[in-house]
C-alpha cells in the first residue's frame, strides 16, 4: 500500500512541476489527469508531504480557487506570496478571477 501511496504522490508531482508559472490547478485536476477522479484528497495529502521537493505546491488549489493548503507553508502568508509574485491576484484567501489562472493538466497535456 505504501508502494502505491509513493508512486502516486510521485506522478502527483510530476504533474505539479508542469504548472505554468503565473497560473493554478486544482486537487481534483491533477486526480483527474493521473486517471484517479476521485482521489483529489489523496493529491492533496501529497502536496501536504511535498517536504524540499522541487515541486510548485503553491500552484495547487482547491475547485474554486480557495489557498486551503496554505497552513502547510511556513509563515502565515508564504503560499499567498508566492502566486501574487507570479502575478497571480489573491484576495481573502482566494484565486481572483480563478477561471483565468486555471490551468487544465487534461486540456493542456493530453
């Protein structure tokens, strides 16, 4: 089971990485992409153990543009910082205009 867990959490990843910078997915985008729709929680259990990955976790959002992984960050704001350096607008905790940010793994890789 954790063989599975760690290949996942890696394809997870490999996916993350191909976020284009100044833009966001979601959990449920990239468990849709790897073939696993209903595992969204699962593809945010890997953005949580992420650890000194170079991964861009900060580019992972939930369906509607909510920073609900942003306690995982250090500091209070960090997660925010870093997509408003990309250009990215957050406004109380939230992707402004998220549809524009948004960018599709299924759409866009296959």
């Amino acid at each position: 089971m954790a063989q599975q867990q760690d290949n996942f959490f890696e394809k997870v990843y490999e996916v993350a990485r191909l976020i284009p910078y100044g833009r966001v997915t979601s959990y449920g985008a990239i468990a849709k992409y790897l073939g696993a729709t209903r595992s969204a929680r699962m593809v945010g259990w890997a953005m949580n153990a992420v650890g000194e990955r170079d991964v861009p976790a900060h580019r992972v959002v939930n369906r509607v543009g909510l920073l609900t992984g942003k306690h995982h960050f250090e500091g209070t704001n960090l997660m925010q910082q870093l997509l408003e350096s990309e250009g990215v607008a957050v406004r109380d905790n939230k992707i402004v205009e998220f549809n524009t940010y948004f960018w599709d793994p299924v759409v866009e890789l296959k």
